[in-house]
C-alpha cells in the first residue's frame, strides 16, 4: 500500500512484479534486477537439465493458464532422446475474460518470460521457441519484438548462448482475434497456420505437437517464474505458497470493485485480502457473487468466498477452480440472470464449431438465457438448461464445451431464486443494473 | 497489390519459422496485406497464397476465422468495444451505448460519412482498464469514460477528414448509402 508512488502497486507480497514502474522493462533494468543470473548460473555451472526440472518441481509451480497442472511434472513428459526439432510454446494468448496479469507481464517485464522460457528450452532440450501473443495487443506484441531484439543482442538468444555450446531462438507470433486459441492444440494450429480448431488428444504435445514434434506449452506466467525458482530454489518458492501450490500468483482483480487490477499475492492469502487490495466493493455495497478463476469456471456466492483462501486447493474444495487466477466480482445490484447471459453470449460467439454438443449447445445455451432474461422464459427452462449443460460437458474435443457449461450449472445452483423470479414474473429481484 | 514494403514485412514474418513451414507467417501476412488495404479482398488474399505457396482456400479459410480481418470495406476508423462482462461490469455497457448514439449507428455498421465502422468485441485482456476500445486493431484505448469517448471521436473524426485511417472507406460508404 505504502510502496513509493514511482512503482507500480502490485501489493505486499509482489515477487515476479516487483519493483516494476512501467518504463524499467528493458533488459539493462532487468539484469539490474538480478536477470539472467538464473540462466548465466545454469549455463556457467553446467547444470544438467533434469537437475533444472527437478528443481522445478520442487517448487510446486503449478501452470498459470488454467489447469493448474505441475509445471515441472509437464516438462519432465517430453521425450529426452528425441532425435530432432522440439518447441517450447509460451501461451500468451490472453483471452479468458477477466484475466489481464499477462500482458503486464508482456509489457512490463518481458525478459522475464524470455528468461523462464530459455531455461524452459534449455531443460527440455528444445532449440526453438515461440511465443504466441493475443490479438488485441498490439503494442504489447511490438515491446516484446523489441525485448527479443535486446536478448539476441546481450547473446542470450542465438548459437552457442554464452559460449555454453546451447543454442536457442525465440520468436513471437501475433495472434488475431480468437478465444479458442488460448486451447494449446487450437494454438499450435494457429502457429502453423491455420485454423485455431483443437486437436483430439491423445497424441497430446508432448509427443505430437507443433508441426508434429514433441512440444511443451506454458502460460507466460508458468515461464515467467521460473527465473525465481532458480534463482532462490524450488523450495523457496515453494515456500511462498502453501504444500502442492507454490509461490506467488498475479489475481486480475475487475468488476464491482473500488480499485481494479493486478495483485500479487502469495497462493493461500484469503480472499477477503485480495478483495481489501483492491479497495473493497465498490460505492460501499455488499458483495454478491464472485467468479474467481475467470470467467469458464465456476460462480461462487459471497459468504463461500469471504471464508476461502486463493490456492489452487481452497478453491476447488469451495466449488469452484482458480484457473486464470481472473477475479471477478459482483455486488449486490448485479442480476445474475444478466451477467450468465453475456458469458452464454461469449462461448456461443467462440465456439469453433468442431463438436457438435458444443456449436449446437452453446447456441443453446445463450438462447434459452436469453429468453429468460427478457421475460419469456418457461418453467421448464432450467430443467432444459441442465440437461443441455450435461450433454455438452465431458463431450467434447476441447474443454470449451466445458467452460460454456460450468458457468451454467453454477449461476443456477446458487442463485436458482433469482433464476426462477425472472421466469415467474418477467423481471429482476434486484434494481436495475446500472 | 502488396507495396514493396509489406512484401518485405511478410518475408521478415516468413523467416521466424523452419524453412518448410512458409505457411506459418499467414496470419502476419493477412495482418500486413489488411494494413496497407483495408480489408481482405480475394483478388488481395490470392496474392497472399502464391507468396506463402497455399492453395488459396486455405488463406481464405484463415481469413475467416479470425475475428480481427476484415473481409469487407471498413469506416476509416474501426472501433471495437468490449462488452464482456468484466467490462460490463465497469462501464463498457454505457459506453457502448454512447458510442452507438453519438455514432448513430449499431455493432457491425459504418457511418454514413465513412469514417468509423462499430463493432462489438470480446475480451481484449485489458479488463482492468475498462472500457476498452481498439482502434483498427491496433491502438488501444482504456478507460474509455463518456467523455473520453467523445474525445477519441472528434479526433478520429478529424483524422478522417484529412483522408487519414484505413483505405477502403470510400467503397464503405458507398455501401452504406445503399
Ligand atoms: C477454451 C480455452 C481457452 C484457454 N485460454 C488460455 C489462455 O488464454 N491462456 C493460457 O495460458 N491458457 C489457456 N488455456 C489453457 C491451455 O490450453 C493450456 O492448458 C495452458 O496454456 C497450459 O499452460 P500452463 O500449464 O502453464 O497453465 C485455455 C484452454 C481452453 C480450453
Ligand atoms: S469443444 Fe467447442 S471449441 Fe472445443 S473443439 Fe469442440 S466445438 Fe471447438
Ligand atoms: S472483458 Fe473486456 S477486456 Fe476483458
């Protein structure tokens, strides 16, 4: 709270932020910061590459896009003595909505992510890199061209980095306005230039992935912490957090709060923290609803996230999943009938239209929302939404179809009393939506 | 129909992957060729498909998946807003709403003048600082207020008059009038 006003106020806890001002994101200001120093370490004392994955795991990193897999687990899957072309894929396609912590990574501190990724490279014997950036962030996708620029320069990126005999090259690619190509098959598609349409899995990366080699896909986030863990030590980071959820995590923080944004906290902070962090409710109200991973999972009422703690575990044992780590909140003149119909609106919009459960169901899906919305819904349609919900979820090539649903099944668990006035009578229980 | 310069572009896009993956760089390509035209016309498209050696339908295919080409004439000016909910929920369903009357007009249309095309969009992942509005995919506007709105729209609007934005906008307008 007190941090000196020249630095950007990521909050108490702040690790892969901290120190940051918005203009320090060139790669003198890093070093400056101790960047680097991980990967000159591993390159100088030859560390060998399954001692890098290992203390990875150490750390209980756990990937920062959305499943929360174990990073280091995930790099330990690629093949050691595959002869040939492997990537490492950062997934900086940033479209989950309510997430925003990745392009402050981008633009603020990218060599961080360049970093992570080099020693991603490096620990899974991977030549190549690529970086794929969303649409609509242009100018974000220009800074991390020119922080590319700057490593190749320094000799972090090239032929034989540092005289260690390990060559690596990094590239970004822009992406240009699709949801569905924050999927990693959907987004290794995307790079080889096609459609961003998923792939069934099995083969998963790891064996079959960009342009059929064996490849890895991180978060920017994932690859952006793993300068620290080598740097302090998987247990250090580890530490942070709590057993099985290591470290800090950047919270997008929006909706009805007084001060939107990115909070690093350290995983296991309550969530009546985050939500002090962010100034509290806005305008004084009481606090209604919260999605806490972004917007494909599960909503939760008030009272269950006042007594939850932000980490992977606490939220999935409260219902829900903490995904992105995309914290939207909802106070209590928000109707619940209207946010679930823009989400609806939203996995219509972006379904690929692959699977059929998915392209029929999310139509679905927003259609009867809407009817519901506008007065004209039917006793019966939550009985139907329920139904339609359960034939797209688990059903599907990809875990959209899942994130139509989930948020669904949630809106009318919970809030089922308004769901049902909407259809009784027409109209909303609470005033109307500012 | 590609100037010099945006072939140069599309061979730096080219060159970012393995030799045999030319196609890889198509969605840069596309990017680069709407830059200096506007909008995808095929004629501009097939271009695209004999630099990166594509049968043409694959580069239409890519064309129309991705949300951000256009494949018709635009306004000068392309405005999209988010109007997702974290957006929603700070600001972006009345600033939608202002832009659509002080534009008079509604998502997916162009003025009658040429100058803007309107268009809703998804999550940009710049929640944060909603209301978000893109100008020709390319420069971003946050915390677009009312009055900020207003603002962003009398200096387009200038711009425009000065024949500046994307080509593309007198067919635009001759489409609009009819
Ligand atoms: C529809 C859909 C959208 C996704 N969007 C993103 C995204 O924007 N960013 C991201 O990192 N992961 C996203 N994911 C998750 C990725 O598929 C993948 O699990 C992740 O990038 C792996 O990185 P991690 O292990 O570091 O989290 C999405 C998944 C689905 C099904
Ligand atoms: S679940 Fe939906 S988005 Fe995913 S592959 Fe199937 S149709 Fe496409
Ligand atoms: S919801 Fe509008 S930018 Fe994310």
């Amino acid at each position: 709270m007190n941090a000196p006003s020249e630095f950007l106020d990521y909050g108490p806890d702040a690790v892969l932020m901290a120190g940051l001002t918005g203009r320090n994101w060139r790669l003198a200001d890093y070093v400056q910061r101790g960047g680097y120093d991980a990967l000159k370490r591993i390159l100088s004392e030859r560390i060998p590459p399954e001692q890098v994955v290992a203390e990875v795991k150490k750390s209980s990193l756990r990937g920062r896009g959305g499943a929360g897999f174990p990073t280091g687990l995930k790099w330990s899957f690629m093949p050691r003595n595959f002869p040939g072309e492997k990537y490492v894929v950062c997934n900086s396609d940033e479209g989950e909505p309510g997430t925003f912590k990745d392009r402050d990574i981008l633009r603020y501190n990218p060599h961080a992510l360049i970093e992570g990724m080099i020693i991603g490279g490096y620990a899974m014997g991977c030549a190549r890199g690529y970086n794929y950036i969303h649409g609509e962030i242009w100018d974000v996708y220009e800074r991390c061209e020119e922080a590319l620029r700057e490593a190749r320069e320094a000799g972090f990126l090239g032929k034989d980095i540092l005289g260690s005999g390990f060559s690596f090259e990094l590239f970004n690619h822009h992406g240009y306005g699709a949801y569905i190509c924050g999927e990693e098959t959907a987004l290794l598609e995307s790079i080889e230039g096609k459609k961003g349409q998923p792939r069934f899995k099995p083969p998963f990366p790891a064996s079959f992935g960009l342009y059929g080699k064996p490849t890895t896909i991180n978060n920017t986030e994932t690859f952006a912490s793993v300068p620290w863990i080598i740097r302090n030590g998987g247990e250090w980071f580890a530490n942070l957090g709590r057993p099985n959820n290591g470290g800090t995590k950047i919270f997008s923080v929006s909706g009805d709060v007084a001060r939107p944004g990115n909070y690093e906290l350290r995983l296991g902070t309550p969530f009546a923290t985050l939500l002090e962090l962010a100034g509290g409710v806005r305008g004084g109200r009481r606090l209604k609803a919260v999605i806490p991973g972004g917007s494909s999972m599960p909503v939760l009422p008030a009272d269950v996230m006042m007594a939850t703690d932000m980490d992977y575990d606490s939220i999935a044992k409260a219902g829900s999943m903490l995904g992105s780590g995309a914290v939207i909140v909802m106070d209590e003149t928000r109707c619940m009938v209207k946010c679930l119909l823009r989400l609806s609106y939203f996995y219509y919009e972006e379904s690929c239209g692959q699977c059929t459960p998915c392209r029929e169901g999310t139509g679905w899906l927003w259609r009867v929302v809407d009817r519901i919305e506008h007065g004209k819904g039917r006793p019966e349609d939550l009985d139907l939404l329920n139904s339609v919900a359960d034939n797209i979820q688990g059903r599907t090539i990809c875990a959209l179809g899942d994130a139509a649903a989930m948020p669904v099944r949630a809106f009318i668990k919970h809030f089922r009393d308004e769901f049902r006035h909407h259809i009784d009578h027409g109209r909303c229980v609470v005033a109307p939506y500012q | 129909m590609l100037s010099n310069d945006s072939l140069a572009k599309i061979d730096a896009a080219i060159a970012k992957y393995p030799a045999d993956q030319r196609q890889s760089a198509v969605m840069a390509a596309l990017a680069i060729a709407q830059d200096e035209h506007g909008w995808l016309s095929v004629p501009l498209m097939d271009e695209v498909a004999r630099r990166l050696g594509m049968p043409p339908i694959a580069v239409y295919e890519v064309a129309s998946f991705y949300a951000m080409y256009n494949l018709g004439p635009t306004g000068r000016f392309k405005l999209t807003i988010c109007t997702n909910l974290p957006c929603a929920l700070q600001g972006a369903s009345d600033a939608a709403a202002h832009l659509r009357e002080r534009l008079g007009v509604g998502f997916g249309e162009t003025t009658a003048d040429g100058a803007f095309t309107l268009k809703e969009g998804e999550c940009m992942g710049a929640c944060g600082d909603a209301p978000v509005v893109l100008v020709n995919n390319k420069r971003m506007c946050v915390k677009m207020v009312p009055d900020a709105l207003d603002g962003l729209v009398a200096e387009l609007k200038a711009a425009a008059d000065r024949g500046e934005g994307a080509t593309g906008a007198a067919e635009a307008k001759e489409a609009s009038g009819r």
